[in-house]
C-alpha cells in the first residue's frame, strides 16, 4: 500500500508539474503573439508616416519616423520627407525641399559644371554626424577648393536602411532630371536585404506554429528589430517576406537593380563608381566587374589609420572612425578618410575629364 500510495504521490506531482508548464508556456504564447500584436501597431503608424506636422526645429530631438514617408512607387517603398530639420542621432540634420539631405540643386545646368549624384544608404546619408561631417559634404568642399574652374554639384541621395533596388528606383525617378555626369553608388551589407522599415502582418491566432519558437529561431539566427524604436519590424522568418519584396533580396536582386544601373549609364551617358565604406563581398566584386563599375573601397585607408597609431582593424568598432561604440557608422574623421580616398579614386579614373 504504501509503495502504491509513493506512486500516486509521484505521478501527481508529474501532472502537476506538467500542468504548471503548459500554463506557463500557454501564457509566454500570448505573451509573444501579443508582442507581435503591438509591433504590428508600430507598422500601423509607419503607414501613416508624413501625415503629421513637418518638424523644422533644430533642437527638435527627432526619431526615424519624423524624416521619411511612405513613397508611392512601390520600388522606393518609404523617402525622406522634404523640409525636416531637427536633432537626429545627436546630430543636427537638415533635408532640403527636394528632400535631399544638403543644399538644393536646381535642374538647370550652370555653365561648366560637373553634377556628381549620390545613391545610397545610411553611411552615405551620413548617420550620426551633421550637415556638414558626411562625405559627399566633403567631397564638394574639396573640389569646390581644388578645381575651382569648374562648378562643383553634388546631390546626396542616400537614405537610411535603403538597399540597391531602392536605390536605382530612387534615381531613375527623381534623378535624372539632374543630368549627372556621375552617379556613385555605395554598398553596405544590407544592400541585399529587405527595405528597413516593412514587415507582414503576424497571424495572430494561427495555431500551426508556435511564436516562442519562431522567436528563439530569430534569436539564434540573428535576425531582429529594424532600427528607432522598432519603427516597423523585419520579417522573422523568409515565408513572412511580402511577395513584392522578394525580387529585390540577395545576390540575385543585387544583380538585377545593378544590370538596370547598366542600362540607364548607356541610356543617359553618365558615369558609375561603386563605393564601398569598408570592403566589397568577392560576389558583388564580380558583378560590378561584370558590368564594367570601377570600384573605390576606403579599408585599406581605414587600416593605414589605425595601424599608424599602434591599433588595426578588429579595433575599428571601437577607434574614433565611428560615431561610438554602439553606433558603427562613420564619425567625421571616417567620413573625411572616405572623401579622399573617393578624390584619389576618381583621380586615378580619369574621372574628373582633366
């Protein structure tokens, strides 16, 4: 009897303890469907981004969310909103009324003028430093100062979390108007992933799959939150991509938007530079080298740096060259290393038709 009694006691126990479990993991369920519930929210203000007042105060602390819009070409998917001024990242920023981070260019040709254009994503558009601490701010100052026989023009239309899809859409667009003589495109890693700031809607009340494991898949494989306060998250799992974004992900969509930059150069006659802030994958070498883009690439620089005051590389994230130790982009001394290696580049090119 008493060894039966021992046994019940045990087995109870057991479906006690199961019991608890699965009312603690049925309410970490909730729990994460919820989360997913309230990031959907997040996406619902996204799509209402560029209703509110424009912000033009520079002691203004503003957000992601308070400097782009949804666009209505499905190939931009969001741009920066025209006339926002305020402090972003610790740094003042200005986009002007073409919505165009720096001074409007008007479409008009000056006499003996050089238009350079500038595609790309947030170390172009210079996140974390100020209106004048970006490289393509630089890159004018300095030819402006040493080639003053000719008008120096540069457009920068480079904008966080874009890839190159975004990119190439963006200039044909709004850019061509411009004439460029040059078009700089630059390329940062996530050139090959999703816009930053989209995410499909979670079926919340879906029953074949659980959200804590999609949850702990996205831990383990990396993937996260966009950037600001979770502006909109990135999808957690590739059967989550929206099918209007699949053709512009990984190596094939980067060949594609950079075949469709091939064609506009033949069509409209202006010049193409590849520019990379670090250094380019061996598989993007290979189709800018394909499609005849020279290249300009600032590790090399970036590394002469460091390796003269005694550090190196694995160092980088932590030196002066970027804006601090959480935020990897480019500080003014990093940006102002990118401009001259961008100035020998095209020198060396025989780019600048001297």
């Amino acid at each position: 009897m008493a060894l039966g009694s021992r046994w019940s006691r045990l087995i109870l126990r057991l479906l006690l303890s199961l019991t608890s479990f699965a009312m603690m993991f049925l309410v970490a369920e909730a729990g994460f469907r919820l989360m997913a519930y309230y990031d959907d929210r997040e996406i619902d203000a996204f799509e209402g981004l560029g209703s509110g007042p424009v912000i033009h105060d520079p002691r203004t602390r503003i957000k992601t969310k308070n400097i782009v819009r949804l666009s209505r070409n499905p190939e931009i998917v969001y741009e920066l909103i025209p006339g926002v001024r305020g402090l972003y990242k610790g740094a003042v920023i200005t986009i002007n009324e073409d919505g165009f981070r720096g001074p409007v260019v008007r479409e008009e040709l000056p006499a003996n003028s050089v238009r350079i254009v500038g595609i790309g994503d947030s170390v172009m558009f210079g996140y974390g430093v100020g209106d004048r601490d970006y490289y393509l701010s630089f890159l004018r100052e300095d030819l402006a100062q040493s080639r003053p026989d000719r008008a120096w023009e540069v457009i920068n239309a480079g904008v966080p979390g874009y890839n190159t899809t975004m990119e190439v859409a963006t200039l044909e667009e709004k850019l061509l108007k411009y004439t460029p003589d040059l078009v700089l495109i630059e390329y940062v890693p996530n050139d090959l992933d999703l816009p930053r700031f989209i995410r499909n809607r979670s079926p919340y009340f879906a029953l074949d799959h659980s959200y804590i494991g999609k949850y702990v898949q996205a831990i383990r494989k990396g993937w996260g939150h966009a950037p600001d306060d979770r502006l909109a998250s990135l999808p957690r799992d590739s059967s989550e991509i929206p099918e209007e974004y699949v053709h512009m992900l990984g190596i094939d969509g980067y060949r594609n938007a950079m075949s469709k930059l091939a064609r506009l150069r033949a069509e409209h006659g202006f010049d193409v530079v590849v520019l990379c802030s670090l250094r380019l994958p061996p598989a993007v070498r290979a189709i800018v080298t394909e499609l005849g883009f020279p290249t300009i690439e600032a590790y090399d620089a970036m590394e002469a740096y460091l390796v003269a005051r005694g550090s190196s590389m694995d160092a980088h994230l932590k030196s002066e060259l970027v804006v601090s130790n959480s935020d990897p982009h480019p500080s003014p001394l990093g940006h102002r290393i990118i401009t001259s290696v961008i100035l020998e580049g095209l020198e060396a090119q025989g780019l600048f038709g001297d």
